[in-house]
C-alpha cells in the first residue's frame, strides 16, 4: 500500500512517457490494495459492473457473486503462462477461475492482420483470444472467465469489435469493465458500516482512480443548478449588436443568435 499513498502524493510517475509501467502500477495499487478487504465488502460490487454479451451468463455471473465471503487469498499478480503470455491478475475463487487484463493508457497490444472472418480462436492473435486460451488451460473443472478492465471508451470500442468474432475459446466467458464504472461501484458503498481502516482502504482507492481521471461526468447538480442560475443574474453581449444587453434569466435569449458572456 506504500505506493498507493506515493502515488497519491505525486511521489511516482503515472504520465504517458511508460504505458506499460504505469499500468502495472494502476494494477498493483488497485488490486493489491483491494484484496485487503472481504471479497463481499467491496469486489462484489465492482465485480457486479461486468458486461456480457448474454443476460444468461451475467445472471450465473450474479449467483456466483452472492457465493462468495471472504478474503481474496487466491490472486496472482502478472501470472505468466509458457505459451500464452502474462495476464494482469488471476483470481481463483471457490468455483472459477477469473482472468483480468487491466488496461489504462495502452491498446490491445497484439491484433489479428487477416480479416476476422476467417480465423478462429485456436489462430487468433488477438490479446484477448490469447488470454481466452490461458485461461481455459488452467481452469481445469471450474468454471472460467476472462474480464477487459479499461477506460469506457477502449472498453467499447474493444466490445464492438468483438461482437461478431468467434476468437474467445470455448468454455471462456468474455467480459467488460470500464474503470469509470468501478470509480462508481466504490462511491456506491456505504463506508459508514465499515471499521475506520476499511474505510480508509475505500477512500484512498476512490482518490486513487479520481486521480487516474476516472471521474465521470453527472451533470451538474440541481444545488448548483439553484444557486448559480435561479439566484444569480448574468449578462450576455449580443455579438450581433454590442450595444445591446440584456440580463439573463430575466430576458429571453433569441435562438440563433450569438452571444458572450460579460463580468461587468
């Protein structure tokens, strides 16, 4: 947790000059961070953010969810397969097998060069098909699945991609999370049930993904809404005719026509 609080104390590093290095460190302040709390207490709700491409899979995803207590002993940081290459993370729950890639700044870094309609998963390439392929290997009688944790925009664009592709192997159930989504998971919990340390393992991990820029954007809040506009007057210079002004809300702005905002 040291280089959790290093982070959040701009002690390390995190801009673009090393994608990989700063997504191994997102990874390891995460999740190694967050395995000091009951399973139940916290990845639970992250976990229940996951998009899948059937509401079958998510509805067995949901049941398996509920059956876990506990602490989370079983987690691999960068496991390494002689094959296939190194995942992220890798946790053994008591009936599956998760495998996480974590993305942050970075792409997908291997692709297929030939159309996608004429490869399969034995062939494919792709990062996620590799990984698909690792983690039906190892999964031995449990049930498996593989997650993409990335920023909501490279989630999409990954998942639309995928959509028509058969590159997952079988028996590997494939899905997506966006970081933005777990910054709202954590911010959905109710700390005040926790033990003060809990809840400061939430709270730094909430600064922690604000920091990586996770924080989605809500709109603006009726309090705000109230007293910035309802309570307060604004003058705008119509651009079309500087001379004249007028106070808004009490004036009526004309639709296309163009306006600038004055403080005097």
């Amino acid at each position: 947790m040291q280089y959790l609080l290093a982070e959040l104390h701009n002690k390390i590093s995190t801009n673009s000059n090393n994608l990989e290095r700063s997504e191994d460190q997102l990874t390891g302040d995460f999740f190694g961070t967050l395995r000091y709390l009951p399973f139940e207490m916290a990845m639970k709700t992250i976990l229940s953010k996951v998009r899948f491409k059937k509401e079958e899979i998510f509805q067995d995803w949901e049941t398996i969810l509920r059956q876990e207590k506990g602490y989370m002993t079983g987690m691999e940081f960068w496991f390494r397969h002689e094959v296939e290459g190194d995942i992220d993370l890798l946790v053994s729950l008591s009936s599956i097998k998760l495998g996480i890639e974590v993305k942050y700044l970075s792409r997908l870094s291997s692709e297929d060069e030939i159309p996608a309609d004429v490869i399969d998963y034995e062939e494919s390439a792709n990062q996620l098909a590799r990984y698909s392929r690792m983690i039906a290997d190892i999964s031995k009688e449990k049930t498996s699945y593989l997650i993409l944790l990335a920023p909501f925009k490279l989630m999409r664009e990954v998942e639309q991609s995928l959509l028509n592709r058969s590159i997952i192997a079988p028996g590997v159930n494939l899905g997506f999370l966006s970081w933005e989504d777990v910054l709202d998971s954590l911010e959905e919990l109710d700390i005040s049930l926790m033990e003060l340390g809990q809840q400061m393992i939430v709270e730094d991990l909430i600064k922690l993904l604000i920091k990586r820029d996770f924080l989605r954007y809500k709109g603006i809040s009726k309090e705000i809404l109230v007293k910035n506009v309802t309570q307060e007057f604004y003058m705008f210079n119509k651009v079309k005719n500087k001379t004249n002004t007028l106070n808004w809300p009490d004036n009526q702005l004309s639709e296309g026509d163009f306006y600038v905002f004055s403080n005097q």
